[in-house]
C-alpha cells in the first residue's frame, strides 16, 4: 500500500464531491463507448433482484439500478458524504461501512457491485472473503477497475507513471478474484477523451492526492486521453 491509498488519504479524497467531479469531467468529450455505458449493459443482462454496492461514490450507479432495473439496492461506502449524497438521490438504504467488514447476514444479495474501489481497499482478499459470504449461491460480484495503461498520456504529462490500480488492475483483478469465486468472466472497455481546455485538465491534476509536475506551458489540443478500463463479473 502507498501513500496515495493508504486508508487516511482515501478517507480525505471523499470527504466531498469535490476531487470525483473533477476526475469525471474528463469524460465528457468521448470516441467510442465510456465503461459506466458498458457496464450498464452488462447490469442489465444480469437482472439483479436484491444488489448491495460498495463503495458507490455519489449514488449515480444505485439510482439507475433502482430506477431503471427496479432492483434493491443498499449501498454502503466509508465516506459520510457519499452516503449523504446517494440519500439525496433516493437510495434509502444507504450508510457508512467498511468493505473488508460488511454488516449483512451471509447470503443476503443476488449481486454485489464494486465499480472503480477495490484498489482503494486495504485488504483486497479480506473484502472479496466477505462480498462472497454476502452472496448468495450463484449470486455475482460485478467489479470494475482499470488498467495500469489507463490514462497514460495523463500519467505521462504529470510525471505520475503509477496509479492507484496497482493492487487490483484489469491485468491482475481475474487471478485476485479466483481466490473466492469459481467462474470469472471479463469485458474490456477502451474509450478516448477528447480534452479541449488547459483548465479540464488542470482541475484533473489539482484533484490528485499525489504531487504531480505542473503542466507544461504548450500542450497540444485536443488532448487525447486513453481510458482502459475492465468489467469483471464473478459467480460463487
């Protein structure tokens, strides 16, 4: 574990709305299909029925399972504001907990969902133990993560070669996951960014919890940014 997600930095990242925002504007000028799009599609190939998500960031994700695939879903994340925002959105069964310590009865979901946070997690294995003892017989883990290639020009431009993925990738994510589930299946989703303004990318620097080098005078736009990313479905 370092310093960029070690438990108190992952706490200050999401104290607000603020630095995940950011990172999200990003996206909003894209070639091809962004991996929320992708994986929406393989949510509702799924038809989940009772879906606990960890982790969920501001309750986009629980909203739209709620109203679009009419499941029920808890959502549980460790920052308070998160849990508040997902409240604003209508999802009721929203509270703070730790994944590596999830308060539910064994077999209690049909479908776990783990979108862009386990290598946020200090105990990778301890938290899949425990998404598989919350899982029904036959019940899915959907886990997203990205590769250690996503957004290399980025990582590149701010002198920060590594990420927070390096403890669970889309290069490494099926081997971690075979430890607690018998059938793995994976989806990789590649999009460009089409990045027209200085100002996107500098508010995506100033949200990072790491230093980075300041950008530099001349950059060529558009600026195009690569995101990999890999949905991995896990059956108990």
């Amino acid at each position: 574990m370092t310093g960029r997600d070690d438990p108190a930095t992952v706490a200050e990242q999401y104290r607000s709305e603020d630095n995940l925002r950011a990172r999200q504007a990003l996206w909003t000028n894209l070639e091809g299909d962004n991996a929320p799009v992708v994986l929406a599609r393989i949510l509702e190939s799924l038809e989940p029925h009772d879906v606990l998500e960890i982790g969920g960031g501001q309750g986009e994700l629980a909203e739209w399972m709620q109203t679009a695939l009419g499941a029920r879903v808890t959502f549980l994340d460790q920052s308070e504001r998160m849990v508040e925002l997902a409240r604003a959105r209508g999802v009721l069964e929203a509270r703070v907990g730790d994944a590596q310590d999830l308060p539910f009865v064994a077999e209690s979901f049909d479908t776990v969902v783990a979108a862009w946070m386990l290598y946020h997690v200090p105990d990778v294995n301890r938290a899949l133990a425990e998404v598989a003892r919350v899982l029904r017989t036959g019940g899915r883990l959907v886990a997203v993560t990205n590769s250690l290639r996503h957004i290399e020009e980025l990582r590149e431009l701010f002198g920060a070669l590594e990420g927070f993925e390096k403890q669970f990738n889309a290069e490494n994510g099926e081997a971690i996951l075979r430890r607690q589930f018998r059938d793995v299946e994976r989806t990789d989703a590649e999009v460009v960014a089409v990045v027209d303004e200085r100002e996107t990318l500098e508010a995506y620097r100033r949200s990072l919890s790491y230093e980075t080098r300041p950008l530099p005078d001349e950059i060529a736009f558009p600026f195009r940014v690569h995101g990999r990313t890999t949905i991995f479905v896990a059956a108990k």
